[in-house]
C-alpha cells in the first residue's frame, strides 16, 4: 500500500496582509510535502485561514464591512502569494466554510457528552491580538506574556473544558512518543508547563458574535483556539467523509511557530483524548525569523512583504532564503543582504556555474554528447547526499538536508579544479569522459534532490543537460547512473544571474576597481592563491579571458543615468549585451564601431533588469574615462594575452 503523509501549517490570520515570517512556514511545509510526494507517497497537505474572533470583527467594523467581505478580500491575497511562491497545498481550509462549523458543533456537542464541558463564571485577563486567555499569575508587568501587549479584565460567564483532567495522560503520551513535540528543547519546556498543573480552560466567549455559536448555548461563541484547531480535522474529512479521514487522520506533522507549540501540544492533543480520536505524530515548533532582534509581526509594523522579494530575485532564490537561511528550529535574523549573498554565492555561484561550465566543456570537449560513464570518483558522494537528504527531511532538518545537497554541488566543481579537464582534452586523456560524465550526472542528481526546495531550477537544469523537463523525476531517479549516455546538451542562460546590489550597479564595468571592493562580491570570489598576498600566478592570470570586441549598438538604460546597454560583437555567433557604466562620458550614438576590451568570462549579472555578459575595461582619473582598446584595431574576438 502506498504510504500516506499528512502535513499541515498553522491557519493565518486573514487580518492583515502576510510577511515572511508566514512565508517561512508555509514554504518549509512545502518542501516537506513536496520531499513525500516525490517519494511516492499519498500527500495531503493543508494550510488555511483562522478566520473568527473579535480582532477581525473589529477591524472590519473599523473600516464599515461585514467582517466575511473583509475577510474575503485579505483571504484571496494569501492564496494568490501561495501561488506566488509555489505552495502546493492540496487543501485549503477556512474557518467560516460550512464544512467547518458542523464539525466545531459537533465536536462542542461530544465534548459535553464526554463530560468535558460545563458551564461556569470566567475570570481573567484577556490578549486579544494573541486571542489568549491569561490568569493574573502568567502575566509579565501586567501585560500579555507573549506578545507584551496589554491585557483586557474579564468577568463573564463561559463554557469550560476539562484540560485539568488530561495533563496525567497527556504528560504519559509525551513521555512514552519522544517524538511528538519537537525540537527536544519544546518538549522539555512542554513537559515542565505541564508538570506544572493545567487549569480547566475557557472555551466560549460572549463578548462577541464573529464565531461560530455553540449548539448547546447559541449565546456563546466557541473560542477561536478551539475553532481553529479543529480545522485539521475537518479538512481530513472528520464527519464528512470517513474513509478520507481514516486515510489522512492522524496528521504526520503540524508545523508551527514556536509561539503556539502550547496550543497545538497539550490544548489540541487534550481534545483529541477527549474525543477519542488519535494525536498527531509530530508537532514541530520551528523558530522565528527576526528583523533585527525582534519578531516580524504584523502588530509591531516590522514585516517584509514576501512578493515584493519575489518580483526582484525570483521564487527560487526566496524560496532557497528561507529554507537555508537560518538552521530549522532555531530563529534567525532576516536581511536582505544575506539573501542576496545566498543567491549570489550558493545559487549563481556554485550551482549556475557548474553547470554553464560543465555544458560548456561537454560542448567544447565531446561535441555537446555525454559520454560514456567510467570509472566514478563524485558517484560514492552523490550516493551519500541522496542518504543525508532523506534522512534529514525525515527529521525535519530542512535547512540541514539543503545544505547537504549544496555540499555535492561544491564537491563537484572542486572536482573540476583538480581534474582538469581542459588539460586532460588537451593531452587526449581517456579520463576524460569519466570526468565529464561525473559532472553532469551529479548535476542531474542535483537536480532531483532540489525538486522539494526549488521549482524552476530542476527544470533548468535538466533541460540543459538535453533531458527535458524535470516534472516526472521521482526520488527513485536520484539513483546513480540515471543519465543516458549520448544525450545532447543544451547550454542555455545562467540559471540564477549574479544580482547585482545597488552600489555594483553603479560601480558597473569600467570602474573594476569600484566593484571589487563590494564586500559581498569579495566573499563570493575564490581566494588568490598565489603565496604573497596580493600577487597572481599566471595561471590564475590565464584564467581571465579578455577579447577583442566592436560595438554594434549602444542605447541608455531606462531609469540608470550611468549606464549604457551594449551589443557587442565578440565573433561568436550572437552579439552580446554588455551593461557598462560609461553613460556619463560617451554618448551612444558615438559608439558603434568603437572597439573595446571585453573580460568575457565573467559571470553573467543581472544590472537593472538587463542580464551582462561581461565588463569592458576602461581607465578613469577624477576628470575623464577612457575606453581601453586596440591601438590599430584588431578582429573582434581576438584574445588579449
Ligand atoms: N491563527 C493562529 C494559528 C492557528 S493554528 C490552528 C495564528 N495565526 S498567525 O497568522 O498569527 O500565524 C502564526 C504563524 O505564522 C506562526 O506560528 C508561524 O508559523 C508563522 N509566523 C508568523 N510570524 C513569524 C515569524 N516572524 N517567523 C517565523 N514564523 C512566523 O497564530
């Protein structure tokens, strides 16, 4: 029988629009869900909205709708930004579907059956925006001990569950599955918050009316924790569709921020006892992504709007942000200079080189035609990642399991400085096309172990390597040997073009000295080395390929006063373009024909929207720049030694 997997996320609030603190979740859910269905396996994975309480009621009379228009409008932006970022739920629940509010009804109904809910006075202090109840000892100066907002007095009648009842075998489960609450540091502080003794919890309000009413007493509104965990049974079918919910029910993992771990491991299991139905296997607490020293919150006005980064590095470099960034289960500081030197160093460096520098040889070398496999050296490495992915996805190490994969990818292009492979063509070594054939097929396996994180990339790369799309590769293809001898490469595009910061724009092509002083850019370059600090070898010389080229055209850069768009013809078959930072001393109608000195070998980057493919040298005192270029003229492509 097929393996069935269950994941969920948190449901969002829809009361504001979503940062990338909910990103971060929702895109780490992903690439688990992703991980078992490559595998093979029956996903069901569910995220949603939470989308009750007196917060949303508010705030929707505020601004004069029915608290269902305002939240239909915020609840169509979040699902847009899981397309955005390619989520692949395959369910999506709300709390105000009808589908739900049966099931709260007659979860409430069960739970008095049970002898678990009775009816008695509420004294307390209440955080709305944390939609928690507190009692006086909990507080932290008065003030909500979550958030560190203020707290609201309370003195009303309400419904209560029987929570007290269930801390002995609730504190007997967590003890005997060492598993469900992770990381271990959560269990522990679980274990310690319960040894501690649970109150009887308040489980109605009537202060409000956006919820859903109790069957048993229509004057009260079921508490939205209730409300809201509940959702991951109703969308497993509960009530509904019994097969599916034996089939889905009990969920693998519930993934949380460290924040609610609380109601998801002793409120949501207490429940589940007292209705008799299975916990989930796993509750994992990941930690928070910070903007500085704080939590990004919606509440504190500090958050960063995942779309805007998405329509300035692509999906796959957030994406790879968020789940490499920062170690899984611990927080981290978000900055968007860190994300650029993740795409840059991992993604543009590392991985988009290896793979335009393999095709390029295998173009240059076999005549675009993977060659033969031979003997192996990357193949016991390739292996060994394959093995740390899945046993690390397996236990939740997102960061750890990308992180594994990228070490394959380094592994290989040290492969290529200590091999060769220009030297073994030239010498006409047979080693040859094992060297080849081990580029590329790491590179294909590569591909594979990327599909759960990345979306574009696998594809990419697997086009280029001559083998179409990437969609049908399950894990199965991460095999050794999957790659077909005699395939056709196809180079194309960088993969992930270097992103340039603003301070390299400016520096762009013809001010080298400017742009090398970019700290960023200096981590990314490989060490000189030559013995005495500052000085080359001419080998390291050699590796910079300078040419000869003509400039076709010149046109200026919408909205970049110093910048010009060159094509430059370098004698390969297609112009090339070339931003250059020269706007200020030419002006563009003046350069056709000009000649120039072109660094052709530098990584492709991507300057105001327009991919470069190379810098033209140029001189430059505090009064003038000067194109650098053949004295009497050359043919254009001719290398400069
Ligand atoms: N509605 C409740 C959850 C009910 S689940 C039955 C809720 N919603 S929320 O909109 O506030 O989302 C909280 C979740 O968003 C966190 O648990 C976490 O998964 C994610 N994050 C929100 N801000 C975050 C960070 N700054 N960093 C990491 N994750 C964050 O709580």
């Amino acid at each position: 029988m097929t393996e069935r997997f269950t994941i969920t996320t948190p449901i969002y609030y829809p009361n504001d629009r979503l940062h990338i603190g909910h990103a971060y979740t929702t895109v780490a859910a992903d690439a688990i869900a992703r991980f078992h269905r490559l595998r093979g396996e029956d996903v069901f994975f569910v995220t949603g909205t939470d989308e009750h309480g007196q917060k949303i009621e508010d705030r929707a009379s505020k601004v004069g709708k029915t608290p269902l228009a305002y939240v239909d409008e915020i609840v169509a932006d979040i699902r847009d930004l899981w397309q955005v970022l390619g989520i692949s739920h395959d369910d999506f629940i709300r709390t105000t579907e009808s589908r739900h509010e049966r099931v709260v009804q007659e979860v409430f109904r069960r739970l008095e059956a049970k002898g678990d809910l009775y009816l008695s006075q509420y004294e307390g202090w209440y955080c709305t925006p944390c939609e928690s109840f507190w009692v006086e000892g909990k507080l932290v100066d008065g003030n909500c001990p979550t958030c560190g907002g203020p707290v609201a007095r309370l003195n009303e009648e309400s419904y209560f569950f029987r929570l007290s009842r269930y801390a002995e075998p609730l504190l007997a489960y967590i003890e005997s599955h060492p598993d469900f609450i992770q990381p271990v540091s959560r269990r522990n502080e679980m274990i310690q918050f319960i040894r501690q003794g649970l109150e009887d919890l308040s489980v109605s309000r009537t202060s409000f009316r956006w919820g859903i009413p109790l069957p048993q007493d229509p004057r009260h509104i079921a508490y939205v924790w209730v409300d809201a965990l509940t959702n991951y049974i109703t969308a497993c079918g509960y009530l509904q569709d019994p097969e599916r919910f034996s089939r889905y029910w009990p969920a693998d993992v519930h993934l949380v921020g460290k924040e609610i771990v609380r109601f998801h491991a002793v409120i949501w299991p207490a429940l589940l006892l007292s209705l008799d139905l299975p916990l989930p296997k796993v509750v994992y607490g990941h930690g928070w992504l910070l903007l500085g020293e704080q939590k990004m919150s919606k509440s504190r006005g500090n958050v960063i709007d995942p779309r805007k980064l998405v329509q300035r590095y692509g999906r796959d470099a957030v994406r790879y942000y968020l789940l490499r960034e920062v170690p899984f289960g611990a927080d981290g500081s978000y900055t968007e200079d860190a994300l650029i030197l993740r795409t840059n160093v991992d993604l543009a460096n590392d991985l988009g080189n290896l793979l335009s520098r393999t095709t390029a040889m295998i173009e240059r070398f076999t005549g675009g035609i993977i060659p033969q496999p031979g003997a192996s050296s990357l193949r016991g490495q390739a292996e060994e990642t394959v093995r740390r992915v899945e046993e690390r996805l397996a236990r939740l190490q997102v960061s750890d399991a990308v992180a594994a994969v990228f070490e394959l990818v380094k592994r290989a292009n040290k492969f290529i400085e200590e091999e060769a492979p220009w030297q073994l063509h030239r010498s006409g070594d047979a080693r040859l096309s094992d060297v080849l054939y081990d580029l590329a097929e790491s590179l294909r396996i590569t591909a594979v172990l990327l599909k759960p994180f990345l979306l574009d990339a696998p594809d990419a790369i697997f086009r280029q390597l001559g083998l179409g799309s990437a969609e049908g590769a399950t894990f199965a293809a991460a095999a050794w040997g999957g790659l077909p001898a005699g395939t056709k490469v196809q180079r194309g595009e960088p993969i992930f073009p270097r992103i340039e910061t603003e301070r390299e724009a400016e520096a762009a092509a013809g001010e080298a000295v400017a742009a090398a002083k970019a700290p960023k850019v200096e981590k990314a370059a490989p060490a000189p080395a030559a013995e005495e600090p500052g000085v080359i070898t001419i080998d390291e010389f050699q590796r910079l390929d300078l040419r000869v080229g003509t400039i076709l055209e010149a046109s200026r850069v919408k909205g970049a006063d110093r910048l010009l768009q060159l094509k430059v013809d370098l004698g390969e078959q297609e112009p090339r373009t070339v931003v250059s930072g020269i706007a200020e001393y030419y002006q563009p109608e003046a350069l056709a024909g000009t000649q120039i000195v072109l660094v052709a070998n530098l990584q492709p980057a991507k300057i105001r929207g327009v991919v470069s493919h190379g810098m033209i040298l140029a001189g430059k005192t505090s009064e003038t720049l000067q194109i650098v270029a053949p004295r009497e003229g050359l043919p254009a492509g001719t290398k400069i030694k």
